[in-house]
C-alpha cells in the first residue's frame, strides 16, 4: 500500500520473513536485567486488565439476579470453571501458542490479519474469496476491541470504588462522581506514553498481586478444601447439575480471561519473553491463590459477602487500604486497552483503514510506543458516558463479555490460517484451534443472552468502527482508481519534457505520487498551468508493507529518470509513521543531493463530490467524504514542513 495525498495503491509486495525473536519487535533476547525490567512493565501494561478480574469475576457468579446459591458444591464448581479457564483459554492459547503467532514481534487482531492475508496465496476466486472472508473478521475483531477498550476503563475503576460501600454506605452517592474523576485523569496521563507509565505502573501492579495473594492465602488455610476447585471434575459436575443455567453462568466466568486478547495486542511493547516470564512468576499464582481465597470465604461466610466477596477477605480498615490499591489497580488494567486502541489504530491508518490520525511517538528507543490524541479524545468521552449511564459494574458486565469473546473467537480462526501456513499437518492444526474455538464458543454462546443487557453496546460500537473502516478502504481504492487513470506514464511525460524543453528554474521541487510508474496529476497540473519545471524533479512514493518495519537498509530507492527527474521510493512497516525529511536526507547516500529542508512539496488536495457513478453506496460516499475532510493534512501526516508546501486542489467525483 502506498501513501500519498491522494490515494494508495494496489496491495503490497509481499512481506519479509516473520521473526521469531523473544525481544520488542522481533530483536534478540534480552539480558536478564532487562528481562526483569521488562517483565516489570508488562504487569502494569500487559497484565493490569486480567489482574482486576478478580474484582468483579467471582461476584456476579454468585449475584443474586442471575448467578448460583454459594454452597459448597457450587462454589467449587464455579472456581473449577475459573481455574480451569485461566489455564486453558490465558496460559494455553494465548501465553504459549497465539503469542507464537508475531508479525515480526507485534501483537494483535490486525497484525495477524496482515501476517496472514499477505502470505495466502491468491491462485484462484475461492482463495481470493477466502481472504475476503478473513480480511472481514479480522477488521471487526479489531473493531470489537475498540468496545473492550471502552468497556474495561469503566468497570474496572467503578468496581474498585464501589468497595467503599462495604466499609460505609454513606459514600453511595459519590461513587460515580469519584469514578469519572479517576477516568480523567488516566486519559489525560496518556500523552506520557506507555515508557512512562509503565514505569509508574508496573510496581503499582506489583503491589496489588502481592496484596490480592495476602488476602486470599489466609482463607485458604482456613479452609484448605476450597484447594479441591482445582480438581476438573467439580466443572464437570456442576454443568451436570445446572445444565443450562450452568452453561449461561459462563457469560459470568469469562469476566476472569479478560485481558487475554490485549496481552497478545500490546506483545510488541515488551516483547514475548517477559510477558511469559510476568505470567508465571507473577500473576497466574497471585490470581489462583485470590480466586480460591475468594471461595473460601464464600464457604465460610455464605450470604454475608455474596454481594461483594473480594473486598469479603478484608476486615475492618484493611478495606481503606485495598480500595486503594484496587482503584490505582484498575487504572493500571485500563492501560492495557488503552495502548493497545493506539497500537490498532496505527497499524489500521498504515494498512488503509483509517483515516490520517496524529501519532505521537513518546519514547525514543521503542518504535511501538505511541500516543493518539484523537483516539484517546474518543475514548474519554465514550468511557465517561458509559459510567454515567450504566453507573454500577454489575450493570456493565452483561456488556463486557461480547467485546471479549467475539474477538477471541476471530483470533482463533486467524490462527488457524497461519498454522496451515507454517505447515502443520491438518490435524494438528484442526484438533488445537478445535480446543480453542470451544472454549472461545462456549464462552461467547453464553454471552448472547446478555445483548438486551447492554450486551448491544460494544456490538454496535463495533459495527460503527467497521463500518468506518471498510468505507474509509473502498473509498481510497476508489479515488485511487481515478487518480490512477489520470496518471501520465513516466516515459510520455518525460518525452514530452524532452521535446518541449520548459524553462527550468533553481531548486528541488518534490511531488508525492501513489505510482512510481507514473507522471502524478499534480505534477501534471503544476506543468500545465506553470509552464515550468524545477532543475531537480522527485517523485516520490511512500509504500506500506505488511511487516511492523522495514529495516534500514531497505527503506529506500532511487532511480534516476534522465531530463532532471528521479523517482524515490520509500518503505515502511505498518507500524511505523511515515517520515519524508528523513527519507529525502538518506536520499545524499543514494546518489541524490538533495536538501529536504529548501525543497518544494507539491500536494494535491482532493474535492470529493459525491454524484460520481462509482459502485459505493450513497451515504458511503458522503461518509467517505466527511472522513476525508476531517484526517490529518498529508503535510503533517508525513512529517513535510508546512512552509514548504504548494497544494494544487483539484474536483473528483465518487
């Protein structure tokens, strides 16, 4: 995919080798010392979402609207389905094999998307129409993330305010009030960037497993026969005595898995091996001991802490204290969605599904850290709102479960594809992902009831942010049809320059092109129009690949044309931002003297009328046309300086 100020081309080349390395983005190894610095960081980012669980998890279980009678078989039934969950959906699928499945170290729906559509062959219509399929659930996972990254900032600070009300009821009122205070304030951290926040964040997180494992590991010494759960057979047992019922409280259950899908989203923060290494060490045994602590006093106490048995461990003015920890907690499980929305976003403007957003990259040393404003704006207000209306965590959660194992369900078919595409036998493939889409159905089955809930709000959320990119994509694949076959090839033009001999002035004119075949219209119009030409003529191209990066030395190429005019192409990964000074000063060490910073830039700015004869729908075309009024200037998006730029407007219908 190519990028311009007008449209991008055709699909890419086809992508470099994946990298299997265990660092950020596919580097090697890292020391101990930074793997233990890593680690650390990926507790606050990676883990904070699926280490809040247990806040809410093992309380609408047993709620007394829609969830079990906590006796004794029940509760060793429900924490079997936890422990169980936690191995097999977060330990299982996600921490051993889906974080195998790295697009050159990045994470996520949408880099397993590229990983896999840009390697499937597309020989025939039925494989052509097998990555149609693909490419559609792949953007609406993305989609649905979008959802859980607005659902999961809500529920996770509400819930840990709401545990004041077990100390003192006369603290109701101020609940929401307090939430929407904290959720400000984590979006207006954001601009930080996730270097910094994980540094403020990872031994916050620290501090709330060690907390969460001191609370529960007393119950069970109390009551050493809540280590039973661990036993299969107690799941088994109680879907048998529940039947239906007992397959719907699974809608309950998944609340303890979520965060597993923006583990694998914010991979390319950290990297894989710390990631594992934070899991094992760390939080799987800290969530076990608390969840199973958590049974304990269900055992023991009964009705007394249905309504709220997490902050049921504590007693007294330990509660104070834990509210704390919890409310910082589920700031830091925020982060998790949070990032990962940017990481998604970027890599969806760079692969043609977005408009041109501004990407802020806040560290100076990892590529895949990075600040959106806009989608930070966005998701502010969407989280706001939803506290504001639902204003009870028990009331989100029926909203909660959809986002997650929608696009839990999608990973797994992805993942299916890329297995085949490694070569794994058939069976091998079939009877792993069979595992996981069980899991991943089950879970989702007994979320479908909840869509009257407020199960509708990521649901709709989601078809919004599809229905934006898939227009955003035909739109472009449009316009770049029209700009195409207004394209003069390079050879005529240059013919023409050659006969004609205009007059040449002093400097280096650069125009941005989509076809490095060919003459671009505003250069076209600028010649028409002007009569003239710059002694030194670029053409320049910015292609996109399906890889995060592109390593340095295949950024670029240069190719001189004769009659003054060169065509440099410049390549980058998806996930990565577009930078044309630096492009053109590496261009010195290709053979072309240039200065980025005296050139002109010639852009087209497009007027899009929406009374073309083009295949789009009517109200795509005008929302088509709203997008492209309101994306980043391409001057900004590619980093041009403004006062070197000359815009040719030009009227094109859709």
């Amino acid at each position: 995919m190519s990028h311009d100020a007008s449209s991008p081309l055709p699909p890419p080349p086809e992508p470099l080798a994946v990298a299997h390395g265990e660092g950020p983005h596919g580097h090697a190894s890292p020391a101990s010392g930074a793997l233990a610095a890593l680690a650390l960081g990926a507790l606050g980012v990676v883990y904070g979402d699926i280490g809040t669980s247990p806040l809410y998890a093992v309380k609408e279980c047993f709620a007394p609207v829609h969830g079990v009678a906590p006796t004794v078989e029940n509760v060793l039934g429900v924490l079997s389905l936890i422990v169980w969950s936690l191995i097999l959906v977060v330990a299982v699928k996600y921490v051993s094999f889906i974080l195998r499945a790295d697009n050159q170290g990045e994470g996520g729906v949408l880099a397993l998307l590229a990983l896999v559509t840009s390697r499937q062959e597309m020989a025939d219509r039925s494989r052509s129409r097998s990555r149609a399929a693909l490419v559609v659930l792949g953007l609406f996972g993305a989609a649905l993330l979008y959802g859980d990254g607005v659902i999961t900032p809500a529920i996770s600070v509400l819930s840990a305010v709401e545990g004041l009300e077990v100390a003192t009821t006369r603290v109701h009122h101020f609940i929401v009030p307090i939430t929407v205070v904290i959720l400000v304030g984590l979006f207006l951290m954001q601009k930080r960037g996730t270097a910094g926040i994980g540094a403020i964040f990872g031994p916050a997180t620290l501090v709330w497993f060690i907390s969460i494992a001191a609370a529960g590991l007393p119950w069970i010494f109390r009551r050493p026969d809540v280590l039973g759960a661990i036993n299969p057979i107690h799941a088994v047992r109680f879907f048998q005595e529940h039947h239906m019922h007992g397959f719907l409280l699974l809608g309950s259950v998944v609340l303890c898995i979520t965060g597993g899908e923006a583990l694998y989203a914010d991979m390319g923060h950290f990297g894989r091996k710390p990631i594992r290494w934070a899991w094992y060490a760390v939080v799987f045994p800290a969530l076990i001991i608390n969840y199973l602590g958590q049974g304990a006093v269900l055992i023991e106490r009964g009705e007394a802490v249905r309504g709220n048995p997490f902050f049921g461990l504590l007693e007294g003015w330990l509660v104070y204290p834990m509210v704390a920890v919890a409310t910082v907690a589920t700031v830091v499980a925020s982060q998790a969605l949070i990032s990962g929305a940017f990481s998604i976003t970027q890599q969806a403007v760079q692969l043609g599904y977005c408009p041109r957003v501004t990407i802020v990259h806040t560290s100076g040393s990892a590529e895949g850290q990075i600040y959106i404003p806009e989608v930070n704006r966005i998701l502010m207000v969407a989280c706001i709102t939803l506290v504001l209306v639902f204003k009870e965590s028990s009331a989100l959660a029926a909203a909660y479960g959809i986002a997650v194992t929608g696009t839990m369900s999608i990973t797994s078919v992805l993942f299916y594809q890329l297995t085949r595409q490694w070569g794994w036998a058939m069976w091998k493939s079939v009877s792993l992902v069979a595992l996981f889409l069980a899991l991943d159905l089950s879970f989702l089955g007994a979320n479908i009831v909840k869509i009257t809930e407020g199960g509708w709000f990521p649901l709709v959320m989601a078809a919004a942010v599809f229905i934006v990119m898939t227009t955003w994509k035909k739109g472009r694949r449009t316009l770049g049809s029209h700009i195409i076959a207004n394209t003069l090839p390079t050879e005529l033009f240059l013919s023409d320059v050659q006969n004609t001999q205009p007059h040449r002035v002093k400097g280096t004119a650069v125009f941005m092109t989509s076809n490095p075949d060919g003459a671009p219209p505003v250069l076209l119009h600028h010649f028409k129009h002007n009569k003239v030409l710059h002694e030194q003529v670029i053409l320049l191209s910015v292609q996109t690949r399906h890889v995060p990066e592109v390593p340095p030395a295949q950024r670029l190429s240069v190719r001189e044309l004769g009659q003054g005019f060169w065509q440099v192409t410049a390549t980058y990964g998806f996930m990565e931002t577009p930078n044309v000074i630096e492009s053109l000063t590496l261009c010195n060490q290709r053979g072309l003297p240039v200065d980025p910073l005296t050139a002109s830039f010639y852009l087209g700015r497009e007027t899009l009328l929406t009374t073309g004869r083009s295949s789009m729908a009517q109200w795509r075309k005008v929302l088509f046309s709203i997008l492209s009024r309101n994306a980043r200037p391409a001057n900004m998006f590619f980093n041009i300086p403004p006062n070197r730029v000359v815009e040719l407007g030009t009227q094109i219908e859709l």
